[in-house]
C-alpha cells in the first residue's frame, strides 16, 4: 500500500458525459501527478500540483482538466467523454519536485467509456 | 527532449537466475534522476529504484540493483534471484529539470519460468 488513495476504483460512463476522479496523496506529500495509461498510447503524464498550484503540463486534453484543494487532495475532471479516453488514470505524489523525490501510485481507476 | 527508450517488450527468465532490462535515456540536462516501477497484473505501479545523475555508485535495494553508464546514457535494472512474483511490467522513468515532469518508457514485460 502505497498511502496513495484513488476514489473511485472502477467508472463506467457513457460517451458525451463528465466524471470527476479523486485523489488523497500520501501523508506529507505536497505534489500530486495525473497520468493516463492506455494500451495504445502507454504512460502519459498529464498535470502536476505542487501545494495548490499548477507545476507542469503534459498531454492534457482541453476537455480535462485538474485542481488540487487547500487540504492536498486532487480532482481530474474529464468532460465530453469520447470512447478513447477508457483508460487507467493513475494518481501519484511525492513530496516535493525535485529531481530526487520518487513518486508513490495510488491504485488507479479504471474508466470505461461505452 | 527528454525521452526514455525500453527496447525489450517481453523477456522471459528461469527462476533463480538474473535478468537485465535494458533503459537508455535522452536529455540535455545535466541533473537528472532516474527511476524503475514495477507494474503486476493487479496494476498498481510499484516504486522500485532511483538512482540520481550525480551517483557515482550504482543504486541498489534488495534484489534490485541499477546499472548505470552515463557516459551511454543507460540505466538498465538488473533483478537477481527471479522469483515468480516478479513477472510484470517494469517502467523505466526519468525527471529532468527541463519539463520538470517525469517521462515513462513504454515498459518491458518480464515472465519468470518456474
């Protein structure tokens, strides 16, 4: 158990919809990772939180978008669903941002988009 | 750009012996770190090990031991004694200043023969 937890373990939506997936980080973790793994496209990072503000971007969608509270924990909102985005978005923290901080995954949740 | 290369999709490995999963890297930075996770089939994604650009010995943790050669830019994970839990997908990541995000390999998936 990494302390990392992800709400919920399993969606199943529709096309054209919105869900928000949430995550807790591990105890004294002020940064919080969003990344997208899919069969076809892998690991992809998407955003990066450090105590509240955006640090960094990567292949994030327009129709998604993210936001860390004042109490760490983290929300990635995905609105107009398509098929392609069913995927396994995972959570991670760590506790800081420099080059020497590993990151710790929560156990993901599973989207399924039919 | 920053970039991680895991030429291996698959490897298979007899029980008890060691394997090398091979990881190169591209970056122009001189500071970076660079990371292993482990992924099983249940996937969660398991932090492994770390080892940082200005390291001069190799990183080790149990059974797991990091073979770099920076002069190459490899950063290959050697797994000593396989056991059977070990079959999974293994990531390759790598975080540099520039971007300051971490960018994942496309993974090895690794099977232990009893």
């Amino acid at each position: 158990d990494s302390g990392v937890t992800q709400t919920p373990k399993h969606l199943i939506t529709a096309t054209g919809q919105r869900v928000t997936l949430r995550c807790s980080p591990r105890s004294g973790d002020l940064s919080v990772y969003w990344y997208q793994q899919s069969l076809d496209q892998g690991l992809q990072f998407l955003i990066q939180y450090y105590n509240g503000e955006e640090r960094a971007k990567g292949n994030i969608l327009e129709r998604f978008s993210a936001q860390q509270f004042p109490d760490l924990h983290s929300e990635l909102n995905l609105s107009s669903l398509e098929l392609g985005d069913s995927a396994l978005y995972f959570c991670a923290s760590s506790v800081g941002t420099t080059l020497y901080n590993e990151q710790f995954f929560g156990p993901g949740t599973r989207l399924t988009v039919l | 750009a920053q970039k991680i290369t895991q030429t291996q999709p698959g490897m298979f490995v007899q029980e008890k012996e060691a394997v090398t999963l091979d990881c190169t890297y591209d970056t122009s930075d001189q500071s970076y770190g660079l990371f292993w996770y482990k992924q099983p089939s249940s996937g969660e994604m398991i932090f492994l090990i770390y080892q940082g650009s200005y390291d001069e010995q190799n990183a080790t943790e149990g059974r797991y031991s990091l073979n770099f050669q920076k002069a190459r830019k490899s950063a290959n994970l050697v797994i000593s004694a396989s056991q059977l839990g070990d079959s999974a997908m293994y990531f390759c990541a790598m975080r540099a200043n520039t971007g300051n995000q971490f960018y994942f390999g496309t993974g090895t998936s690794l099977t232990v023969i009893p």
